[in-house]
C-alpha cells in the first residue's frame, strides 16, 4: 500500500493523505502531519518499536494502521488493544492468552493478542495505562520475542511489531516512577509525535469536508455544501477532543442537516460556544463579496437571522428574554424564529456557557451558498 500526496485540482485545494483502505484515509495537509507521513513511509519496514504520543483523539491508532499498511506485513494481522480498558487481571491474559483451567472460568485455551498478531503488527493503545507490574512482563516478551501464555509452560515465539501509543509523556512518567526506564527505551526506539489539532488548523477544512462527505454518503445522500462561516467557526474552535470530537461533531452536524447547505445553525451549541477570549461579541452584517454567481436574497436573510439570533442568544447565555430585549423584538416571535431555523440548542439552560466564560460572537459573514 502506499502513502498518496495527492496533488491540486481546480476545484479543491491540495491535500496530502496517507491512504490504507478504501475508507481509511489519514487526511493532513499541515506540515507537522506531511511531516508524519513521510517520516512513516521512512519507518514503515523497520521491525523497531514505535511510540506514538499524543492527546487522545489525535489519530494515534489511525496513524499505527498506516504504518502497517505501509509495511511489509500489511498482508499479515493488524491488532489494536487499549490498555485503558482493560483491568489489571485481564490485561495479561488478553495480552498473552490463557490455558484451559489456568484461572476459574477459562473453559478453554485462548490465545492472546500477540499469538493473534503473528507476522503482523500489534498496537497496545494506552501504555502509559499499564501499571508497573505488567510493565515488567511486556518488557520480557519484547527481549525474547517470545510469549507465555497464562497457565502454560511453553514458550511460544512470537514475531510481531510492537507500536504502542500514549496520551502522556512517558518520559514524564518514568521521571515520576511510574513507569519503568527500560520498558521506556524499549518502546521508544522510533518516536512519533501527534499534534493536537488546534497545533496544526490547516487540516481542519480538509477533515471537515472528508467527514461530512463520509456521513452524507452514509446516509445514501450528496454531501451538502459547506458554507465559507461553518468552516470559520469549525477551524477557530479548539477542539480539545481533537479529530474524534471534530468527527462526532461532523457526524451530528450530517444528521440534523435537511436544509441542504451546511449553516452556522448547524453546528452544535458546545462549539459554537467556545471562543478564545480576544474574540468580540459585535454582530457584524455582512457585504456580499463580488458574485458571479446568482445569490438568493432569502437565503442571504435567512443567514442574517440566524447569525444574529446566534450572536444574540450566545451573548445573553442562552436566556432567550434576554436576547430578545437585545434584537428589540418580543419572546415570542423570537422563540417561533427560533424554533423555524432550528436553534433551539442555542438556549439555556442546556446551552449556557460556562460562567465566566466569554462567549461568541457573530460570526459576522453569511453563508453564501455554494
Ligand atoms: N488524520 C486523520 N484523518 C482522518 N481521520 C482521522 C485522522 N486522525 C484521526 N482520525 C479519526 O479520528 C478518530 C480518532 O482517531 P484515533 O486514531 O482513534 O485517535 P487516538 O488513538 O489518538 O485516540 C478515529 O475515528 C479516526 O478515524
Ligand atoms: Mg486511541
């Protein structure tokens, strides 16, 4: 398999993927992760471990498929365990199987992850979950390449290509004696760090339009346009899930969306929200840049709505008499204005910002139409 930088078209700006299967498609076209990616075509048939660190939602198991798809054991198994989930107990025997009879309930023989791994690759998610006395039983199996399952005597040989992933430092970690120093420079022959994506933004239109196209398809539909201010305020949030939480808001944002261009209105309230502090409040009505192509007046005022609205009811937290003091109308035409544009999760009490928290303004711009 291989990594495709996939050059411009007219249409759509150029953007660099690493691709593993028809649905598995690594998107980045910032530089730290085009860095990545060549950095894993460079590292791909190496059998050195690798520890790839970084946030949760950062693409840590996506990034470890690709090194195994780009490696020549991608026709071989591919196994990711997360070692977060997994109780101290059950970690051994997940990792390394078991024999009939070893503990009260194993009926029968099982392998573990790493007999299932054989030939391929193994990727232990969440070392830094490991508690120090499973530490010393990884650390074992990755200087003898072999394994022993629970309960047994045998040693079985296993050839497997450790990558593991961790949301902490572990270097950290060891410093605090947490984990072990050895099992550390074991894993950590080839390093690879993951930004958070507030680091790298440049990818967020990118993975944006993948997701929507991704779901919209799902769905048995064409993706609908994304407008200029969706992907504004999508691309200033700072998305603390990172790309998980950017998808799961993609994945929302496809299934509410029946107007046909993905709007402001859209976008979930705990995104919209959240705003860096020097950001103001002020609506700011919008100048049609220079169009060649034909623009709806009601759509244009439909988008005026709904900014201001927006704007008006993430000034006043969601308190909706509030906003409409503010818009100089009554509570109940705004609430039937509100309901009509379907941004009923901008109100309190379920969309109140944190207190003490700015909150957003307008976005300022409408939603041309694409
Ligand atoms: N660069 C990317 N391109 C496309 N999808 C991504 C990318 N990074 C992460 N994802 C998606 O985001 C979600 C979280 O990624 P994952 O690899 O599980 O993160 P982590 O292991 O760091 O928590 C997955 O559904 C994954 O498919
Ligand atoms: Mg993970």
């Amino acid at each position: 398999m291989t990594m495709l930088a996939s050059s411009s078209s007219t249409a759509r700006p150029s953007r660099t993927r690493g691709e593993f299967s028809a649905d598995s498609i690594v998107v980045g076209q910032s530089a730290r992760m085009r860095a990545v990616f060549d950095f894993v075509r460079v590292i791909a048939d190496s059998d050195s471990s690798v520890l790839i660190t970084g946030e949760t939602g950062t693409g840590k198991e996506m990034i470890a498929n690709l090194i195994h798809h780009s490696s020549s054991r991608r026709h071989r198994p591919f196994v990711a365990v997360s070692c977060a989930i997994l109780s101290e107990t059950l970690i051994e025997s997940e990792l390394f199987g078991h024999e009939r009879g070893a503990f009260t309930g194993a009926i029968k023989d099982r392998p573990g992850r790493f007999e299932l791994a054989q030939g391929g690759t193994i990727f232990l998610d969440d070392v830094d979950d490991v508690p120090l006395s499973m530490q010393v039983k990884l650390l074992r199996v990755l200087q003898n390449r072999t394994i022993e399952r629970l309960g047994g005597v045998r040693a079985i040989p296993v050839d497997v290509r450790v990558i593991t992933g961790s949301k902490r430092d572990l270097k950290e970690l060891v410093k605090e004696g947490k984990f072990r120093e050895d099992l550390y420079y074991r894993l950590n022959v080839i390093p690879i760090v993951l930004p958070p994506l507030r680091d790298r933004r440049e990818d967020i239109p990118a993975l944006v339009e993948h997701f929507i196209i991704r779901y919209f398809r799902q769905r048995g539909e064409d993706p609908a346009p994304i407008s200029p201010a969706v992907m504004r305020a999508l691309t200033r949030y700072s998305w603390p899930g990172n790309v998980r939480e950017l998808e799961n808001a993609c994945e929302r944002v496809a299934q509410t969306c029946t107007c046909g261009h993905v709007r402001v209105g859209c976008i979930p309230a705990s995104v919209l929200f959240h705003q860096s502090a020097d950001e103001g409040l002020e609506p700011t009505l919008v100048t049609p840049e220079p169009q060649t192509v034909a623009v709806s007046l009601d759509d244009r005022l439909r988008d005026v709505e709904v900014n201001l609205i927006t704007w008006a009811l993430r000034s006043c937290g969601g308190n909706k008499s509030k906003a409409a003091e503010l818009l100089k109308m009554k509570r109940s035409t705004l609430g039937d204005r509100i309901a009509k544009l379907g941004l009923d999760h901008l109100e309190a009490p379920h969309a109140a910002p944190h207190a003490g928290e700015p909150v957003q303004g307008s976005d300022g711009e409408s939603d041309v139409p694409a």
